[in-house]
C-alpha cells in the first residue's frame, strides 16, 4: 500500500511539473502554452457591421444571414417625454439631394430629385432664441464650433481657419457673404454637406445643428442675439426668401 502510494506520487509530481514547465517559455511576451484557446480568444463576431451590403454594394452571400438589422422603417429614437425636445429630434424632413449619391456616400439614401435646399429657404429654426437663452445657446454653439468648424471655416467666421491658412484646403467662405442664407438652408448644408463641406448628420444631432445655426448668425450680424429691455432682438429680422443663387444643384 505505502509503495503504491509513493510510486503514485512521484508520477504526478513528475506529471504537475511537466505541465508547469510547458507553460513557460523564454519570450517574455508570449502566453505560453494554452490548454483551452477559445477561453482566450473569443470567436469575432461583429454584430454592427452589415456584411451584406457595404458602400452600395450588395453581397449576395451574406446579405440573408442574420446580422444587426435596420430597424422598421419608421423607427424613431426615443428623446424623453418633452413634446419639445422630440419635436426637435425627429428625423430630418428633407430629403437629400441627388448629387450626394457619389460625393458625401449616402448610399442606398432616399434620393429625390428634386432640390430640396431650395425649398428649405422656408425653413425657420425651430429652435427659439430668447433673451433668457441666448447666452447658454451661444455658449454650447462656441463649444460645437471649436471643435467641429472652426479649422475650416476660422475663429471669426471668414473662411480662414487652420487648415485654410495652411494651404491644403480652399473655397471656405466667409460667413458674412452669405448672410442671406435661411435657417433652412444652413441647417441643410451642414446636415447634408455641400460642396468640400462634408455632411455632419452622424456627428452632430438635430438640436447642436440649430444652435450653431444660431451660432453662425452671429458672425453676420454682431447684434444677433442681442435683447433690449423689452426682450426684443436688436438684429434685424434675418434672411428670409433667400438668395438662391447657391444652390446645390
Ligand atoms: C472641411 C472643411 C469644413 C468644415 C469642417 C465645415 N465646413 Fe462649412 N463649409 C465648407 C465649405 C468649403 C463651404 C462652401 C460650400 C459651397 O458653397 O460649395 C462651407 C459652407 C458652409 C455654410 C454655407 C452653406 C450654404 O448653404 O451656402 C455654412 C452655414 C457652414 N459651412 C457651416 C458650417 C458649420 C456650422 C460647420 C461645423 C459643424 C462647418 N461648416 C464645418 C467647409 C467646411
């Protein structure tokens, strides 16, 4: 019995330190041996990406399995329960232009043919400017300029930001020449892009684009956003039945 026991012994001690020893290994950033990999390294599945369909182009193989899908159309984010706020966050009405297609990748949009910036001349900013706003509204409008505009299109709204100055990027205009420009038609080119300008549609939502529309304004007209006693705007009523000259045709 007691020899049994010892001859057990050593053969597992032997068999423990073998094991021990194979995990080892001299690179210093090397796991060494695995026993069970796939407790390690998790099979990569990647639920967002689309396999089926990626820049307009469709791949019948995978496009029937199942992956993240689009959701109904239809569809709206929830924002809370302020009939406000929700109002201001539902999905932008307007369509994109046909010419976005190829040059801002809107592939598998909604196309119209017809210019909807035109008809955003109409287009007012839901979001009201008060004299008990104003001063928040400017201040978060600062805050999404700096870190979104402003190497385009500069700190005092003239087109001569950073990347302006440095050569590598031209046609950035001056803000106070297009002061005949809508709410609408702001709002649209910065949702949509226009012309080197890229659409901001992921990277800004529904509210940040029309406080910077109000934060542009300001820019063409310094009393923008200025209230006297009795709570009235000092600018003059701004740019409506715009120039349509711009259009993005
Ligand atoms: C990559 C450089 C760049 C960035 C970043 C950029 N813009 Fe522009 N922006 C342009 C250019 C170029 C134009 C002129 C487009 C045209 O009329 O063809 C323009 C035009 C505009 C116009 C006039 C649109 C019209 O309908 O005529 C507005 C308003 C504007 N930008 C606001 C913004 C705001 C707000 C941001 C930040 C969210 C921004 N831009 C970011 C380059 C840029």
């Amino acid at each position: 019995m007691k020899i049994e026991f010892k001859a057990i012994a050593s053969v597992a001690v032997v068999a423990l330190s073998a094991l021990m020893m194979g995990s080892c290994t001299a690179d210093a950033d090397s796991s060494g041996l695995e026993y069970m990999p796939d407790m390690y390294r998790s099979p990569a599945i990647e639920p967002y990406v689309d396999y089926g369909e990626i820049r307009g182009r469709e791949n019948m193989d995978v496009k029937m399995k199942m992956s993240a899908m689009t959701p109904p159309a239809g569809t709206v984010p929830f924002y809370g329960t302020d009939s406000a706020t929700v109002s201001l966050m539902l999905p932008y009405f307007r369509k994109a232009n046909v010419a976005f297609r190829e040059t801002h990748g809107m592939y598998g949009a909604d196309l119209t043919s017809m210019d909807e910036y035109t008809l955003a001349v109409n287009d007012m900013n839901p979001l009201k400017l008060t004299a008990d706003n104003a001063e928040g509204m400017f201040k978060t409008g600062k805050e999404l300029y700096t870190a979104m505009c402003q190497h385009c299109h500069g700190e005092k709204g003239d087109g001569n930001g950073p990347m302006v100055a440095s050569g590598a990027y031209a046609g950035v205009p001056n803000y106070a020449d297009r002061a005949t420009l809508s709410d609408g038609q702001m709002f649209y080119s910065i949702y949509y892009g226009k012309g080197a300008m890229g659409s901001h549609a992921s990277q800004l939502n529904k509210k940040e684009i029309w406080t910077l529309v109000h934060y542009v304004r300001k820019f063409q007209n310094a009393d923008y956003g200025k209230f006297d006693t009795n709570g009235l705007m000092m600018a003059a009523a701004v740019a409506m039945g715009a120039d349509t000259t711009t259009a993005v045709k």
